[in-house]
C-alpha cells in the first residue's frame, strides 16, 4: 500500500498506508475482531478509519490491496478503475 500510495499521498500518509497494509490484516493474525484488536494501540485518525469505518484518503488504497489479494481479476481492475 506504502508504494501505491508514494504517487498520490504526502510521505506522511503513505507511512501511514503502510501501517493500514501490515494492520489490515491483524484480526486473521490475532483470531480477534479488529476493532479489539485496535483498542490498546495509538493509531493515526486516517489508519483507523481506513481499517475500521472503510472511509478517508486511505480506504480506496486498502481497497485495491485485498482485491489484488483477491485473485479476481474483475474486481481487480474495477477497483483500480475507480
């Protein structure tokens, strides 16, 4: 997500999608719901709405990461469409 975002973003937020990348998938690490998951640590505004509320500058960046990870190809090029 950090070098998608390094085009587009201020070296500030693409730290912060790389922090969105690595924690967007802690629920599955953890076997707990990410919200939970989230609760003890300090998190910029914008990583915890992308990860959480699927809202803010960084949510189209997640986005595109889990339907590259998706294997669908359509979803895929939809998503890096929009």
């Amino acid at each position: 997500m950090e070098l998608l975002a390094v085009e587009l973003l201020p070296a500030e937020e693409c730290d912060n999608a790389f922090v969105v990348g690595v924690f967007s998938l802690l629920d599955t690490m953890l076997g707990i719901p990410l919200d939970k998951a989230l609760e003890s640590i300090s998190l910029p505004e914008t990583v915890v709405n992308a990860l959480l509320h699927h809202t803010g500058v960084l949510a189209p960046f997640l986005e595109l990461a889990k339907a590259c990870e998706s294997a669908d190809d359509q979803l895929f090029a939809t998503t890096a469409e929009s």
